[in-house]
C-alpha cells in the first residue's frame, strides 16, 4: 500500500457497542501487561470479544498485580501457554524486546493465527516481524493504537483509553487481507478510529506528531529544572509548564527505543523545528514585532482549527 494512496483517509468511527463485537476470538494473549496492554485487557473482557483473554507478563510480581486489577482472565509467565490456541496476539513489549519475543514464541504459534502489535514505530517493527510470523504459517499486521499516559504499569490501566482515539493500521502488499480486515475490526470493536497507512508513512507523521513533542518536552523539563538556575526556579514553573512537559515522565525505555529505531525521521523533524526556532530567535533579536506576532497567530490558529475536530480523549 502506497503511502500517497493514504495520507488523506479519513478516520473511521469505532465500534462502540459491546453487545455487537464484529470479531469473536477464541483467544487473545496480550504478550506484556502494563497500561497498554491491561487497557486492552480490560476492553476485550467488557466487550466480551474473546472466550479467553491470557496475559503474559516477565515478573512473578505482574501475576497478582493482573490478578488484582482484573485485566485478564489468566497471566502466566511462560510464553508458549500463553500464547499456545490463541487466534490473535498482541505485542504490549518495548520496541527493542519485540523481535526476541516473537522468535521465542514461535515454536507455540499455530497456523493462521493473527499477531498485531500497540509500538509506537512501524517500519522496522513490520519489516523485522512479518517474515518471522510467516514461518509459522501466520500472519502479522503492524497496528499503533494512538493512546497513552506519562503513567505506566497495569495499576492505570482503563477500559476506556481506546474510546475514538486514531487506531493505525499499516499493511504492506505481502499482508494477508483477510487478518488487515479482522484486525481493523478489533480496534473498532475496543472503540478505535481506524486508519490505514504504509509503515513508512505512519513513522513519518508520528516523527512530527508524537515523537518530536515528547523530546521537546523533555528539554524542557531539563533546561527549565536544571540545578543550574537559581533555586528559586521550580517555584515559578506553573501549570502551563506542568502540561507542557506532561509527557516527559514516560518510561525513558521505550521512549529511548522509540527515538532510536525512528531516529532518521525524528532527525528530520528536530531540524526543521530547529530551524523554525531559529527564525522566531532571530526575529526577536531584530524586535521584530509583525514576524512575532504572525509566529503566535498562526500557532493559535492551527490549534484551535485542530482542537475543533479533535475527537480523542486520549492523554497521548
């Protein structure tokens, strides 16, 4: 699928529903169990879109945590009886561990099976995963549920973090077209708005979108706290600076897995950020009112034209 097929498709409204799944599982395994995941969990079972939700989880420690939050029916730590008789699993792990999980699973994949993912780059995660996933005679299609918070862990997962948040779906032409359909289906079902691009087209608009915005707030976080100011400092920084750098408070581990398995596009991104930074600097330095004015104008325009067709109350 051509990225220039799809950069203007519309985002499809999700199924809201949970007496009329358009998917029925047998079984889904969610391979890690944290806010992503347990949200998924959670989603599936009020739903009721599988017979079976299992999670598999690395730490003794997770089982009572998802036993406790009810995420899932069952959680085990070994990989192959979770993942054994299900007909779709999803990829919950960071970025870098994904490749390593998927071969470890491979021996309990049976043929047919469906395997998505929730990471938050596509084209070296699908590029990696398809042929893997083919060996076993399933299939894999890249998805990036646009939906998060600074918080992690399975404590803060909702049912509702899916509700009209951008599902992306991003087939390539060996995709099977039946399991694009079906995992399409599933996001809508959790409540998703679905979009369909190539891998290469998603990592290219998150770069801007998503990626950039987070580095941005982590220098602001660490120029504006940096103990090199007078210590008065943090007491100046309001809410304003609170929302801003929300985000910065991610996990700094898949936020280092993100940037560097997305790193040429997010390079491109910072430069031209940089560059218009540099121009608003340059612009102050001659008090060039009109070229300030225009700067804050336009920012504002844009995000209240944005924020008025925003359907998603995803904290992402």
């Amino acid at each position: 699928m051509e990225a220039s097929e799809n950069a203007n498709l519309p985002l499809e409204t999700g199924n809201l529903n949970p007496e009329t799944p358009a998917v029925r599982w047998k079984k889904i395994t969610i391979v890690g169990v944290g806010l992503l995941g347990g949200s998924l969990g959670l989603a599936i079972k009020k739903r009721r879109l599988a017979g079976t939700v299992v999670g598999f989880v690395r730490r003794a420690a997770s089982l009572s945590e998802c036993r406790e939050a009810g995420v899932v029916d069952a959680a085990t730590q070994d990989l192959h009886a979770a993942v054994a008789g299900a007909d779709l699993i999803i990829l919950c792990t960071p970025l870098g561990r994904m490749r390593s999980r998927v071969r470890e699973l491979l021996p309990a994949l049976q043929a047919g099976a469906i395997v998505t993912d929730v990471g938050s780059v596509k084209a070296s995660v699908v590029r990696e995963l398809e042929s893997l996933v083919a060996r076993a005679g399933a299939h894999f299609v890249g998805s990036h549920p646009m939906a998060g918070a600074e918080k992690t862990g399975v404590a803060s997962a909702r049912a509702d973090l899916f509700v009209n948040a951008a599902c992306v779906v991003t087939p390539t032409r060996k995709s099977n077209q039946d399991a694009v359909r079906r995992v399409e289906e599933f996001w809508r079902a959790v409540g998703g708005r679905v979009l369909r691009v190539s891998p290469e087209l998603h990592d290219e608009l998150v770069s801007r979108s998503s990626h950039l915005p987070h580095v941005v707030a982590c220098e602001l976080a660490n120029y504006v706290l940096s103990s090199a100011h007078p210590k008065q400092q943090p007491a100046l920084c309001a809410n304003g600076f609170r929302d801003t750098t929300r985000i910065a408070s991610g996990s700094p581990e898949m936020w280092r897995d993100i940037a560097l398995a997305n790193r040429r596009n997010l390079g491109k991104s910072l430069d031209a950020f940089i560059a218009d930074l540099r121009k608003f600097r340059r612009a102050l330095g001659k008090a060039d009112a009109k070229t300030v004015t225009k700067f804050l104008e336009t920012a504002k325009q844009r995000r209240d034209n944005w924020c008025a067709g925003c359907a998603s109350p995803s904290q992402e």
